[in-house]
C-alpha cells in the first residue's frame, strides 16, 4: 500500500528591509512550525514566490521599503497570483501608512514592533479569512 502524501508546512513569506524583523518573524513564525521565506524588497518577493509551485500561504510586508513601498509590491503579487493573502506591517503612524496608500480600515495589519503573540494572533486571522492559497495554475 502506498504511502499518502503528506503536505508540507504551510509557508509564509516575510517582506522587510530589516534584518532584525526578518529574523524576530521567522523565528516566531519557525516555532509555530511555518515554513518562512524571507525577501528585502519586491523584486527579491517576487523571485521567491515565482520559486514556490505550490505557493505561500501568507505573504507578510512593510509597508514603507526603500526600493518600491509594500502597498505597490502587494499589488505587484496580486495581479501575478490573485487571491493571495496579504498581511500589511509597518512601525509608522496612520498618517504615514494614508500616504502610502493603505485607506481600508479592513485590511489585516500588523503594528512593529510585535510580540510572539501579537504575529501569531494576525497571522491566525489572515488565514483564517483567506480564500486558500494560490494554485500552481496562477503561478504559470
């Protein structure tokens, strides 16, 4: 009799020009038992994703980097794999993240910095309301 497969850890893709963050969420994130991918700005987010046939679970993003804001590369993810579960973060004030673009009091965000369960909590909830990840046929 065959052995079934099983599927991997869910994955999660950590955008942030920060080190210290990258490393703080994937320790977080490694304990909880989660894949995590990490990336410094958009174009390294979007040859991480485009590595992943099976895709990520979560994407988790600054919104203010240096190269490209996070809104803009959020949207860059979007049109390449619809339906992905984005999770907004930034340090900065509600004025800051208006100028950046992000105006919907209901998208999922995360305030830095975070503690273990602040990202566990946000992390819980935006898969919780996710449409499911994205199939290997919009990777294509």
């Amino acid at each position: 009799m065959p052995v079934p497969t099983v599927p991997g850890p869910p994955t999660i893709l950590v955008i942030d020009d920060e080190p210290a963050v990258r490393r703080t969420a994937r320790l977080f994130l490694s304990e909880w038992g989660f894949r995590v991918l990490e990336a410094e700005h958009g174009e390294e987010a979007m040859a991480e994703l485009a590595m992943v046939p099976s895709g990520v679970q979560l994407v988790i993003v600054d919104i203010v980097l240096p190269m490209e804001d996070g809104i803009k590369v959020a949207h860059r993810i979007l049109e390449r794999w619809p339906g992905q579960p984005i999770l907004y973060m930034s340090a900065h004030s509600a004025e800051v993240l208006l100028g950046h673009g992000l105006t919907d009091q209901q998208t999922a965000f995360l305030a830095k910095p975070f503690t273990r369960e602040e990202l566990l909590q946000k992390v819980q909830a935006a898969l919780e309301t996710a449409s499911g990840p994205r199939s290997k046929q919009q990777a294509l």
